[in-house]
C-alpha cells in the first residue's frame, strides 16, 4: 500500500522520527548479560497506511538493509491468520519468509472487539541503524 502523498526527506524524517518517540521501542538493556544493549528498533502498529510509512523511513532516511527487515503479526484466535499474513507482506512489503511467528491471543470477553487487521510490528536489529535513528529524533527534539 502505497502513500499517495509524496515527502520530501525532510518531511519524512520528521514523521519517522515522531512515529517512533509514539510507537517503537526504546533502548534497554540484555538481561541475560551485564552492560550489553538490545540495539534493535521495533516499531508497533495496527494501521496498514502508519506500518508503510515507517517502513518507506526506515528504507529512505535510516537506510536499512531491506533483507534484514523481519515482520511480526499479533492477532486473536478468530482472525484469519495466512489472509492477514500475506496483507501485511504486502503492504509492509516484507517477504512471509521475514515473518517471525504470528502470536495468536485466545479472545477476551465478549464484549470485547479485537482489531480485524491484528497489530503489526517492523523490527530491525542494527546499533548502527538504531543510532542513526536515535540522533535523528535527539536533533528535532533538543
């Protein structure tokens, strides 16, 4: 799915930069090892047009390595899980064999109405890449 609007760079890294201060994961620490850090950027959402946008930063501004972009679908038990596998590869434009395993959630109450389109996340393990994105964001907000 693509945007219709067109960004300039400039553009994009500032949405990029405020999508993932509101949506990605910020650095932690391993917790299996003493002073060792988990540099990967993790980006989370349930938009289809929001996880292409970030996909399309990621790819312009950031500069990843698209082979190494994995995807992660999270969905109840009663969504359809290949049909929304494969639309989210589309649109994040990840191959299903970047896909780490769709979490499947046993459904709530019934008064509950999980989303149909399941939550999707990007997750990119780089600390080059992690620190390019975190300078970017420290450049527009100090």
């Amino acid at each position: 799915m693509n945007i219709k609007r067109k960004f300039s760079k400039r553009e994009l890294s500032i949405i990029g930069a405020i999508l993932y201060c509101c949506e990605g994961t910020q650095l932690r620490k391993d917790k299996r090892r003493k002073n060792v850090y988990y540099w990967a950027i993790e980006f989370t959402n349930s938009n289809f047009k929001i996880i292409s946008l970030f996909a399309e930063f990621l790819n312009k501004i950031i500069k990843i390595d698209r082979v190494r972009l994995k995807g992660q679908l999270f969905i109840y038990n009663d969504i359809h899980k290949i049909k929304l596998e494969k639309k989210w590869s589309r649109i994040s434009g990840i191959p299903l064999g970047n896909f780490n395993k769709t979490i499947v959630f046993q459904a709530k109450n019934s008064k509950y109405r999980p989303n149909p389109n399941g939550t999707f996340k990007l997750r990119y393990h780089s600390k080059e890449a992690f620190q390019k994105l975190d300078a970017l964001i420290r450049s527009f907000l100090y």
